[in-house]
C-alpha cells in the first residue's frame, strides 16, 4: 500500500447510521494522531458476520470483497472502528487466500460488476493502528489527565477471536485495550467474565432480544460491581447493545438501575487530549455523559 | 401410572449425508468431537437458555438434519466464538453452526426478524439504514448529512445490488420460506 499512515474509512452501517456521535470522535481523533482517513465511497454493509454470512455465505464473501476492492483500487488499507465489520474482512480475505477456488468464484463475481480484485489489501482496526503508535508517544498527547475514572473495559468477541487470524499475541487475556484506556489517565477496573461477549452478534439481538439483553445485564452487573464508572467498548454494535439495553433492562425492572455511560475509546482519548465533549459528540448519547465529564470539566 | 416414554432415534431420521455436507462447507474436523462439553461450558446463550452447543454437534454428527435445521435454537449462538477457541480438538464449532444456518435458510426457515434486516440489506446496501434522527444528528455534529456510502451513490447500490442478485440472495430472502418453528 501507499501510505502506511492513510486509510480508507470504512463506515459500516451502526456507526454512521445510529452513532454518528462516535464516528466523529473518529474523525476528529484519529488525523490527531497522525492517521489519515481518506473516504470510502460507495461501501455498503460489510455485511454483518452474524446474520448476513448466516443466511448465505457466498454473498456475504462477494460484499465484503467488493469493499475490500474498493480500498484496493483507492490503494490503502481499511480502518473499521466496528469489531463485526472487522470480523467479516479478516475472515473474507482469509478464505479467499486460503482457497483459490473461492478467489476465483468472487472474482467472477465482480468482474460482472466491472472490479478488480487481488486480495491484496488489508483490513485493520483502529484501535490496532492506534496501539501501534506506542504507549510512551500517545502519553506526550495527554492533556487532560482522567485520573480517577474507573473504567470497565470491554474489548467484544470478534476484535480477539478467531485468535489465529488476529494480529495480537497469542494470549488468553490481553491487555492492549486495558493499557491505551489507562494512558488517558484512566483506571481499567478488574471485574468479572471480562472477555464475556455483549450478546448482540450472530444475530441473537435481532431475533431473541431477551437472551441478548441478559448477556449485556450480566457483563453490566459484573462491571458496576467492580465500581466503574462507565463502560469503554471500540466496536459500534457493542456499543449499540449497551447504550440501547441499558433503558430496556429498566424499563423491566421497574426502576432505574443501570446508567453506566457507554464511551467510544476515541472519545475517551479525545477527552484527555484535551478536545470538547462537543467535538466528541460526547453530548448526543443515550446514557446521558454529563455527570461523568463535569468531573473533568 | 404413566409409562415412561423414551426418545428414540430411527435409523430413517440419521441422514449420513448432514456430516459430510457440513464438512464439505469448511467444518473440517468435526468428526473428532469427543462430546466434551467445553463448548455447552462456555457459550453464553447456554448459560441462560437449553440451548446447548455439545447437543447441536452431536445432533449433526447423528445426521438429525430435520432436527438441526428446523430448530429455533441454531439462531442462539452470539457467535462469540469462546468455544472455537476453547474446543480441545480445535473444531470450528462457530463455523460448523453458520454451515448449518446456511442450510436451513435454504430450506425456508428464516426468523422474521432476521428476513427483515436481509430484506434492508437488498432494499438498500446496509442491514441497519440510515433514519431522519440521525440524518439530523450527523448535519448537527458537522459531519457529511448522508454518509458517503452506498448511501450517496446510487451507481454503487446498484452494483451492491446486482452482487446480491448475482449469489442468489434476492431469491433466498424473499422466496417462500416457513420461518424456523416457534416452540
């Protein structure tokens, strides 16, 4: 590719679509940093790993590489802020290196449609390219020290696993997402099934949303018991379960039990960077935020 | 008294073929389950519901197809993929159950629920559309009103489009499918 440092933003649909709020703490953060988006125009769904590759896997495999085609002729890699969607071009792009034949079934496919595609291009997430900066470098970027925040890490299913198609070290429980929240100044508090998943994917919040919600309940018990105070997740349909679940397990209850705020990592860097909650779209979220920034305010 | 009655499986409902098929499709390895249990131990729909990953595996590797693929359970996996990585025979159990959801979609059972997000995905490139909040939403925070997706340009949903008619998804999802049971 090109330019290491240059990526073409891959949108998906959660995030533009319903948290606009955390895509702009995304577009605001990340050129910060050093990392430049360049848009990726005309993408469609990637499409979503648990419910589109379940009803047929040959389209889910011809979408996501026409999306990966389109990085390849824009001539950058994909940057995704979605765990699902960075799912789907891992998987997509490791079938299709692992077998020909699949190669050559989606090439067809989009030579009908007038695109090339070689497989040559990659797919990160940006919380990986983030890392990859350094803990030491992005320290020098701290304006507004968080100390004192407790946060519950969530780092979601498909950032980590299948862990032989990932780019992380081959360890059980990592820290990397633990170590960039806690730069900012943060503490990442231990809490309990901290790698347990948020229940939305495979397409179990679309079709049995009370098993879905139980599954976040429990993840949200287990963080507000450790004391945090709020939930930091870099996947927009993690971040949909908690910011939507939390009114609906309410709403059962009968009382107002949860409220944890649900914060996009780019938002909490944003936030010790020294940028406005405005910036951030901190101020357009369903759990409301403000008692949590007056503290840094 | 009640005469105990007790569930037997008739050499007519094995179909030998289930396995071989779910092999074929990339599941390679899942004839060496052990029938641990590893994967039931860690799934997290199974923690709360009778949905247990060890019985589904087994239930195809008996060749249960009817069984297997007219189960509303099938659709309770997260796809967390906790038990890929735990099972101790590396079975690609996640991959084994989208195998298996690929098959009883093709043979009509599709939640409701599930054919309405396909159904926004053929209507317009994405499984969750763009609505008027956040139409507002994005032209308030100062970033593109309409996000430069398929969205913005209709020459590229068409070519989203021809793609889905191209693999047949049109047809699957708005064919005459029963839906899966309900219990």
């Amino acid at each position: 590719m090109t330019d290491p440092q240059t990526y073409s933003l891959f949108l998906g649909c959660v995030m533009p679509n319903r948290y606009p709020n955390v895509e702009k703490s995304i577009r605001v953060v990340l050129p910060a940093l050093g990392i430049e988006l360049e848009e990726l125009e005309g993408a469609s769904c990637c499409p979503a790993p648990g419910v589109i590759r379940s009803f047929s896997e040959r389209t889910w495999l011809a979408l996501a590489s026409r999306n990966l085609a389109l990085a390849e002729r824009a001539g950058h890699d994909i940057i995704t802020g979605c765990n699902g969607c960075y799912g789907t071009f891992k998987e997509a792009l490791n079938i299709v290196h692992e077998k020909p034949d699949r190669l050559k079934d989606v090439q067809q496919i989009l030579k009908s449609v007038g695109l090339k595609y070689e497989a040559g291009v990659d797919a990160k997430h940006l919380i990986e390219v983030i890392y990859s900066i350094g803990i030491d470098p992005l320290r020098k970027k701290i304006t507004r020290p968080l100390t004192g925040l407790k946060v519950g890490v969530h780092y979601g299913c498909h950032l980590l696993r299948p862990s032989k198609l990932r780019p992380w070290h081959q360890i059980q429980k990592q820290t990397f997402l633990d170590e960039l929240v806690e730069v900012t100044g943060a503490e990442s508090v231990k809490y309990k099934d901290k790698f347990l998943c948020c229940g939305a994917g495979g397409g179990v919040r679309g079709s049995n949303v009370p098993v879905s919600i139980d599954i976040a309940r429990e993840k949200l018990d287990n963080m507000m018991e450790a004391g945090a105070d709020c939930i930091v997740d870099v996947c927009s349909f993690c971040h949909l379960q908690f910011e939507v679940c939390q009114a609906e397990l309410n709403k059962e209850l009968g009382e107002n039990k949860y409220h944890l705020p649900v914060i996009y990592y780019t938002q909490l860097l944003g936030l010790s960077m020294g940028f406005e909650p405005q910036d951030l779209g901190l101020h357009k979220h369903v759990v409301s935020t403000q008692a949590l920034l007056d503290r840094f305010l | 008294m009640g005469e105990i009655i007790r569930e037997t499986i008739s050499a007519g409902d094995m179909d030998p073929t289930f396995i071989e098929k779910i092999e074929k499709a990339g599941a390679d390895r899942i004839r060496t389950c052990l029938s641990c249990g590893t994967c039931s131990s860690v799934c997290p729909s199974g923690r709360r519901t009778a949905f247990r990953t060890r019985e589904l595996i087994r239930k195809a590797l008996l060749g249960l197809r009817e069984d297997v693929l007219s189960s509303p359970d099938l659709w309770l996996c997260a796809t967390c993929l906790t038990c890929l990585e735990r099972c101790p025979r590396q079975i690609k159990i996640t991959d084994a159950i989208i195998i298996m959801r690929n098959m009883a979609v093709k043979e009509g059972f599709m939640l409701p629920q599930h054919r309405k997000s396909a159904q926004k995905l053929l209507q317009t490139g994405h499984a969750v559309p763009l609505d008027d909040a956040n139409r507002d939403m994005r032209r308030e925070l100062g970033i593109p009103e309409i996000p430069p997706t398929v969205h913005s340009s209709e020459e590229a949903l068409a070519q989203v489009k021809e793609i889905m008619r191209l693999t047949g998804f049109d047809t699957l999802v708005e064919g005459e499918g029963t839906g899966a049971k309900q219990e």
